[in-house]
C-alpha cells in the first residue's frame, strides 16, 4: 500500500498546506487591515510575510504556528462559508494534470505492485494518472470520506487497484465543527487503515507527518499482532530530521521487528522514476508519452516586419538558477530573526528561513559567523528544484534576492528594497553603458522642482514569476523616488506619471529592449558573490525577452 501526501501533488502545482496557510493568513490581513492586495502579493517576501504574520499573531484567536489545526481554523475565519471554502479548493486543483510520478504509481497499480493508495488530499491526479495509464474510467475505484462502506467492501472483495481519500472535503472544516456523521465515517475510515496495515505494507511519500489522526492510526496499527508484515518505508525529502512523531514511529517499528525505515529521496517524480527503472517487464507507454509531450513551443525569431511579435513581453526567462544552498539547523526563530541576525554580522549572506531550518548562499565561514551564536546543530547541502519555484514560497523569495544581489554585482546596478518591490537604478549614472538609455528617456536622475528634497532616479522594479512551466524574470521600467513624505507624496506622484505619460509602443519598445539587454548580459552566468563564496547563487537569463507572433499554418 502507499499513503500518498501534499508533497506528491506539489509538482504539480496543486498548493501545499503550508502554503494555503500562508493564503489564508493574506487574505485575513487584507480584509481585517482594509489594505491593497498588491502591497501584500509577494509572499514569498520576508518582509511581507512578518507584517501577515506579527498581525495574525496579534489578534490572539487562532493557533500557534505548525499546531495541528491551525490549517481548517485560518480556513474557516478566511472563508467562513462553506460553500466558498470548497470553490477555492476547486480553484486550487482546477486545470492541475498529473505529473510524472502520479503516472509512475498508476503504472505500478495497473501491474499489481501497488494495490491500493490511501492518501490526504482532496485532488483527482491519481484518477487522471489512472485513466492514462490503463487508457479509460472505471478501473480505479476512488473513495470519499462519505462513503466508508465502500472501502471495506473493496478492500474485503480485493477489488484492486483502490485510492481511499481519508479527508475529501473535511480537509475544509474542523473535526469539532463536523456533523456527528462526519466523524464517524472519519473514525470509520481510520480502522480501516489500522485493520490493512496488519495485513499490507507500506510506503508514505509526500506526508510530513502532522495530521494527528493517521499518525494515531499508523501507530495503533504497531499495536497488532503483525504490524506491517510487508515493511513500512517513510519516503523523506529535505536534509532536514522527519518530525519527531514520525522518528518515534519508525523506532516503535524498528523495535517490533518491520522492515523498512526512513528514505531520503529528492522527490516523488525522481524516485518514482529511480524505482520504475528497477522492475522490469513493466508496460511504462504511458510513462514515455508523458516524457515525450511538448508542453511550450518557442516562437521563432523576429524577421523584418512582416514577422514583427505581436506582444513584447517584459519577462526573461530564468536559464539556470542554483541547485543547492545551505541549510542551517539551530536554534533561530523565524523570518525576522534571520534578517536581524545577518544585518547584525554585516556578512555577505542571502538567508531565509523554511521548516527545514535556514537556507543560505554565502561563504560557509560567513554563513557559520552569522548563525553559530544560535547553536548550529547541522550544516548541509539543501537540493533547490525548479518545480518547487512554481508558487511563491521562501525558495522562491531567497532566488530573487540572490538574482537581485547577482544583477547588482555584475550589471551596474543599485537594488533597493521597498516592501514587496525591489528597485533596481544605475549605481553611476554617468558610466558610458547608461548612454543608450539616457537617449530614450532623456535625464537619468534629478530632484523634484516642487520638493527638491525629493530625489528620482530612472529604474525598474523586479520580480520572479512562473508562466509555461518556466521561472521568469519580471521588469518593469519605473521613476524611482527617495526621500517621498505624506506631504510630498502626491507631487512624486503627479511627477511619475507626467514622465511616462508619452511613452507610447515605440518608447517602451525601446525600452524593454535596453533593460533586456542588459539584465541578460550575453548569456553567461552572474554570481551573486562571485569572491569564492563555497556556495555561491549562480543564474544564466535568456537572451532576448519573451514575446508572443504569429504561427504559420
């Protein structure tokens, strides 16, 4: 048997709990706070996420962070309807395809190596992988919470394969709050699961371990008389130690004689693909297709003007970005701490913070300076996905400051944080490479005639995005103001707005073009650091924005 978590649909881009949390925590800011949604967009955002989550805190009614309901009760204060909680669920999963490892498990249940499939989520992409893999509905039998007599008459009669879903919608509401029926089908379902561990095995794989029913449930099951007689394997990704509930498990199991342990792996898809390379004789058509798909075409170059795009696009493609950081256990606290602990070095270190513990780019003397006053228990290698950098999460806030101090370093530039934005402006405006944009937009920095204490400089304001299965590299020209006050914020304003108000295609045409151009450099990598740093960020933009033409037929 397999029991199958959030971490198995992340690359698909069906959003983690985790990071549902933080949705939730967003949306209650802006309701409660009555701000633009904008300034709080970015939350993979240090800064942005500490305002969210000083505020949750200071209210002082929901759980503390990583409690086991802190999930459905930010759910239910974010979305108090029940009906709205399961069309943002829908809104989640709709348009998600299976990824590689979903049809890698299909493959197994269709060849009898995986008879049934418990799992958390409320997702259709083990269904989906199904249906390719044996080419048609109907031989998967999938049951809901609601339904709790369907799963032990399938299970008793071996109508295999079987995907048992052990919260459905209940992942929307909390336990307390359901009807008594409700938690009698959740109480049913969970010795249903005790009852088939005597009799099966099992691999866990993308469950972090934190749902308190069915980790009652997996250790009850070590209470039989034959707990796992087919081995208990719990799949872990990250260098980070599994939850102490999980580590006690594996013990309790280690100590009643199953098979089995903690796996280390890097990710579904890639252990799924290690383990269909070593059963031989499988049908993996299916499999090959998926491989062989091609999700985007590219547009061919721009020709004359009868090739002319029809959209330039403000985005360059991400090439290449870092496969591996530094990941730091101790004893720190949270966003904040990580900041306030690297201003205090002065070190040059790009830091977050993500369960794991503290993820870093740096030299390793830096980043050990930085961190050993909080007790460094460990000091490894943490993989960096590009799946991963599908939402907007901490790994995806620590690329773009990486990018940031990288384009800073290599191209000139001076980067300037102002809450969700950074702001990138020529470091020396009078160096000869600003003479190109000096002739588009005339002056490149000045004073404000109405408040001279204003300063402006021409700039552009970055971000990373995902689009197409690619990271991308936002950029967007902007008047960048110092030294704005309430008094002077509506003649900054009024300013910004009369010096772009002329920039019609030709002009901005022009410069997409230069700030492409120099963003991208010719190709080759930028380092953030670049001064032997044992770990250092190294990026590679494409060469030319994106842009959208016309096909041939």
């Amino acid at each position: 048997m397999w029991l199958l978590g959030a971490g198995g649909s992340a690359a698909a881009g069906i959003p983690t709990a985790w990071d549902l949390i933080w949705h939730f925590k967003r949306e209650l800011y802006i309701s409660k706070r009555r701000v633009a949604r904008r300034l709080v967009e970015d939350l993979g955002n240090p800064a942005v996420r500490r305002s969210i989550e000083s505020f949750i805190d200071s209210l002082g009614q929901f759980p503390p962070a990583d409690a086991p309901d802190e999930y459905a009760a930010l759910f239910e204060a974010a979305y108090p309807s029940e009906a709205d909680r399961r069309t943002l669920l829908e809104s989640k999963i709709r348009g998600a395809k299976p990824s590689y490892g979903h049809i890698a498990l299909a493959t197994l249940m269709r060849a009898d190596r995986a008879r049934c499939v418990w799992t958390t989520n409320f997702d259709p992409l083990l269904a989906d992988a199904c249906a390719k893999v044996y080419d048609g509905t109907g031989f998967l039998t999938t049951v809901a919470l609601d339904a709790p007599g369907l799963a032990e008459e399938v299970i008793n009669e071996e109508r295999w394969p079987v995907e048992i879903k052990l919260h459905g919608d209940f992942r929307s509401r909390r336990l307390k709050n359901s009807s008594e029926e409700l938690r009698t089908q959740d109480a049913h379902l969970r010795r249903l699961l005790v009852a088939a561990c005597g009799r099966s095995g099992l691999v866990v794989v993308g469950y972090s371990g934190r749902d308190d029913s069915v980790m009652d449930a997996l250790e009850e099951a070590l209470e039989g008389p034959t707990p796992f007689p087919g081995g208990l394997f719990w799949l872990h990704r990250g260098l980070a130690a599994p939850l102490p509930r999980v580590r006690q498990l594996l013990k309790r199991a280690a100590t009643a004689g199953v098979d089995g342990g903690l796996v280390p792996i890097e990710s579904f898809d890639e252990v799924m693909q290690d383990l269909i390379r070593q059963i031989p004789g499988l049908n993996t058509s299916a499999l090959d297709a998926f491989a062989a798909r091609s999700v985007v075409s590219d547009a061919p170059k721009a020709r004359g003007s009868r090739s002319y795009p029809v959209l330039r696009l403000n985005a360059i493609e991400v090439a290449a970005m870092p496969s591996v950081c530094r990941v730091v256990d101790c004893a720190i606290g949270g966003h904040a701490d990580v900041r306030d602990a690297v201003a205090a070095v002065g070190a040059a270190v790009v830091a977050t913070r993500v369960r794991a513990g503290v993820l870093a780019f740096g030299a390793d003397a830096a980043v050990r300076r930085t961190f050993e006053p909080f007790g460094i228990k460990t000091f490894d290698l943490y993989a960096l996905h590009l799946n991963r950098m599908r939402v907007a999460s901490q790994e995806r806030g620590l690329l773009r400051d990486a990018l940031t101090r990288a384009l800073a370093r290599e191209r000139g530039l001076a980067a300037t944080r102002r809450g969700a934005e950074v702001l990138l402006t020529p470091a020396d405006p009078e160096d000869p490479q600003w003479a190109p944009l000096r002739g588009i937009v005339g002056e490149l920095e000045g004073t404000l005639p109405s408040c001279p204490e204003v300063a402006w400089r021409e700039g552009v304001s970055t971000r990373l995005d995902w689009a197409d299965g690619r990271l991308w590299l936002l950029f967007e020209p902007r008047t960048v103001f110092d030294g704005v006050t309430a008094g002077s914020k509506a003649a900054a304003t009024d300013f910004a707005r009369e010096r772009t108000a002329r920039r019609y295609n030709r002009v901005l045409s022009q410069l997409i073009s230069f700030w492409a151009a120099l963003l991208a450099g010719d190709g080759r990598e930028m380092r953030a650091f670049g001064d032997g740093a044992n770990v250092d960020a190294v990026f590679r933009l494409g060469t030319r924005p994106a842009f959208s033409g016309r096909t041939r037929e």
